[in-house]
C-alpha cells in the first residue's frame, strides 16, 4: 500500500508528537532532539532518531529503515507487554512521523531558498 503525506495527513501526524530535548542533555542545544508521543500505546514516551536509509531510491517504490532508541517510557506503561500488532502500530507511528519531519524540513529548505552542504537535517523543537 502507498501512503500519501498531503496536508491532511500531516497536520494529523503533527498532533501525535512534540519536539523535546533529550533528558539526557537537554541544556545542550546541539543534542539530538526527541519527540514525545501524544498518542498510541507508548503514550508519554521520548523516542530519539537514529539512522535513517532510504531503499531502492532510484525506483518508483521507495522503502525506507530507521533505527530509534526510545529513552523514556512512563511508569505506567513501563511493565505492560504489548502485542505485536501494538508494536507495529508503534513502529508504523514512528515512520509516519519521521516522514512528516522529513517532509517538513525539505518544504522548508526550498522555501528559504537553502542548499545543504552536508547530509545533516537539524531539526528545532516545533
């Protein structure tokens, strides 16, 4: 199945997160930001990006992977097992987010007329 990020769709993926700092170093405005979850079954937890690849770019049917580490669950969820269909509704989240975010970023550079010099996205807290 193809989903297509339209205004809709990503208005409705900005209210399931926020941009944070890490609670490991959140006085460091060059930290790796996080973004906690307003919604799903790890409602309250702070998820930090890892890698991301895109597969297959030069195909009509792109794939893409990411790694997350997730740095802070709430105590209320912190011993519940999830199933496996939680999990991939969780993992499906995240995708859509960090699409979103890309997506949102790349509106952004072309509005300001900004060409990268590097492979780095910066995000600021939205």
């Amino acid at each position: 199945m193809t989903e297509v990020y339209d205004k809709d769709k990503i208005a409705t993926v900005n209210t399931w997160f926020s941009m944070v700092p890490n609670p490991s170093d959140p006085e460091n405005p060059e930290s790796q930001l996080c973004i906690s979850l307003s919604v799903g079954p790890l409602k309250g937890a702070l998820v930090e990006y890892g890698k991301f690849k895109l597969n297959n770019p030069d195909t009509d049917h792109v794939t893409a992977s990411f790694e997350y580490t997730i740095v802070y669950v709430p105590e209320a969820i912190k011993d519940i097992n999830f199933t496996d269909e939680q999990g991939e509704e969780f993992e499906n989240m995240l995708g859509d987010i960090l699409i979103c975010l890309l997506l949102q970023k790349h509106q952004q550079n072309e509005e300001d007329d900004n060409t990268r010099d590097t492979d780095t996205l910066t995000f600021n807290i939205l």
